[in-house]
C-alpha cells in the first residue's frame, strides 16, 4: 500500500482509533483495554493484569492513567516512565505482560511501516504541514517537526511522499520488532552501539557512499523497539551517555547517530 492511499482509505476514515493505533502510547493503551475493565470503588480494573498481579489495583491504575494521557498527547509522552520498588514488587512482571499484550494486539491487528529497518511511523513521513493539519482537524498526536529515520529521509528526496510503499508489521519479541530490551553491561567495554547501532563495513563496500544512511546497521534497542516499548533494566546503573541518548528520544522522538564515517 502506497502512503497516499494509507492516508485517505486507512487512516482519515477511521480517524478515533487510528490516531491511538499510531503512537507507540496509543498502541500500548489499546492492548490494554482491548482485554477488558471495569471500575470498581473509584479505580479502573483493568483484566490483562488480574491472573498474574494481587493487591496493587491502585498502582495499576495510575500506570495506566500514565499511558493513556501520554496516548492523547500530554505532556507525558515526553516522560520515562520508571517502575521503582523493592524485589518481588512486580516491575518485571508488569513490563512483560504488556510485552505479551503487545504482541498479542499487534498480531491481531498488524500495523502499516515504512520499509525501512526502524518500521518508521508513516505518519512521520509526511510533509510539514500535513500533519500540522492532522493534528489542527483530527487532534491527531504528531507534530510538525517529527522526523522519519535517515532511509526514510533518503527516500523522501528520491520518490513523491504519496508514492512511499508502506508495509503491515506485526510486532514480536522473538524478533525484536517493536519490542527490545536494554540491560548496563561493563560501562568500559559498552559504547552506544547498544542503543543506535554501528556502522557496517560490508553495507559500505556495497554502497560506496559514506554518507549513505542504509551502510548503518539499526540494530541498536531504540531502533529495535521503535513504534513499541523498550524496557531499560536497572536504568539507573546504565551510562550517562546512555541516558542522555534516551532523554533525546523520548522529548524530541529522535535517534540521533553518529556520524556514519
């Protein structure tokens, strides 16, 4: 399918839940109540996590007020969330059920990318001022200055944005589509490779262009779990390049790489 026609016969038509079903929040929220909830002394029950987690309902709620408001373009968005608490608290067992969700909803309902190895968001992919007018008229939660990832970019200079052939993905965490993970290793041996990639020897003696953006290898969590979750285990011991490589992301929704040379 072609970005134009993703835009008038996909997106536009069935603008309330696309707009949700295109950010990475959104997508997360849907999975969420997709398995049910009901309300019950003034707090929001939510099913996905009844089988698996006992007495924290409260905690449950406020997690999901976080991501919804995040979903409809509050400030939150631009926030890390951080799950603290002793051992046996249920922070990992919370991450992976919306994991599984995540999955689960996706594999059901698969999700329009760029082809391109981020799986960009096609939304990002359009002009300036269309989706100044996307999030004018239909409060659709983009801005302006959203980048799509440098293939893309390429590609924009090469072919009409109209003519952007798009494909459906479905996420999985076997294969590290929108769903990765970053666990600190030695902070001496670890460089930021982890999180954005490196650069590929072989992918430049193919393209012989060092300031082509395909000679990247986007292997990195952040690309891996574009669209989706990366979890960041143990954040607070990771490095403080790390972090601030993830700060960037999450405010400005960009990866910002190294120079390819």
């Amino acid at each position: 399918m072609k970005l134009y026609d993703f835009l008038e016969n996909e997106f536009i038509p069935n603008i309330d839940e696309q707009k949700l079903r295109y950010n990475a929040h959104g997508l997360v929220y849907l999975s969420i109540i997709d398995k049910g909830y009901y309300e019950k002394d003034g707090i929001i029950h939510y099913r996905a996590f009844e089988e698996e987690i006992y007495g924290i309902d409260y905690f449950i709620h406020k997690l999901v007020s976080f991501i919804k408001s995040a979903a409809y373009g509050q400030d939150t968005m631009k926030r890390i969330l951080l799950l603290l608490g002793p051992p046996g608290s249920a922070k990992s067992t919370i991450v992976n059920i919306i994991k599984l969700l995540l999955e689960e909803y996706t594999q059901r309902n698969p999700v329009f990318a760029a082809k391109c190895p981020n799986n960009c968001n096609p939304l990002y992919l359009l002009p300036a001022q269309l989706k100044y007018d996307l999030r004018k008229k239909y409060d659709v939660n983009i801005e302006p200055h959203y980048l799509p990832c440098p293939v893309c970019q390429k590609q924009l200079k090469e072919v009409d944005w109209q003519e952007i052939e798009l494909q459906p993905i479905s996420f999985s965490r076997i294969k590290n589509i929108g769903i990765s993970t970053y666990a600190p290793g030695d902070p001496n041996t670890t460089d930021d490779s982890v999180l954005i990639g490196n650069l590929s020897l072989a992918k430049l003696s193919i393209y012989r262009d060092d300031t082509d953006p395909r000679i990247w290898n986007y292997n990195g969590v952040l690309q891996m779990g574009n669209r989706g979750i990366v979890e960041f285990v143990e954040i607070l011991k990771a490095k403080t390049e790390h972090l601030n490589i993830l700060l960037t992301a999450s405010q400005d929704k960009l990866i910002v790489s190294v120079s390819y040379t």
